[in-house]
C-alpha cells in the first residue's frame, strides 16, 4: 500500500495556537480498486523502527507543506503511534 505522511494542519488551534499533541502527524492511504482512501492521526510516526522525525524534511517559513511517501504495511501500536513497514521510500513535495 501507498501511504503518505505529513504534518496535519488541523494539530494547531487557530484561536489559542494551542497544539494537540495526540493529533500532530496525519498517515493517508492512497485509494486502490480494494481500498478507500483511509486518513489517521497520531502522536508519532515510525518508519522501519525509527521516528518519523529524524528523516522528515520540515518546510521552511513560506514553502508549502511538506510530505513524504512510503510503500508498504501500517500497524498502529497501543503508545499512538503509526508503525510503517516499508522497504523504501520516496519523497514527495
């Protein structure tokens, strides 16, 4: 499966700039013939048992929102937290 990963826009309420914590990175699958479209939201991601974090490119002040592409399985863990599964990955912007 195809799953993108990304920054969710809605963690930050706009009226108090409050971030929810819970809510941070936002994991889509891609539609397929077998499959809808699936969104989830979590505290953390792990790519291949590392942390989404240490690979992730943030966007700088201006550029439009950054996010990155993985083939392969999600399991989420009982800490909310997306494992993905994958045996390579490519960026996409």
């Amino acid at each position: 499966m195809k799953y993108l990963v990304r920054i969710n826009p809605r963690a930050v309420n706009p009226l108090t700039k409050a971030i929810d914590a819970t809510r941070v990175w936002e994991v889509e699958q891609a539609a397929t013939r077998d499959s809808e479209k699936v969104k989830w939201h979590c505290a953390d991601v792990n790519i291949d048992g590392a942390s989404v974090t240490k690979i992730f490119k943030f966007p700088k002040k201006g550029e439009p929102p950054a996010q990155m592409e993985f083939y392969g399985v999600v399991v989420r863990g009982a800490d909310d937290a997306i494992q993905i599964l994958t045996k390579g990955r490519r960026e996409v912007s």
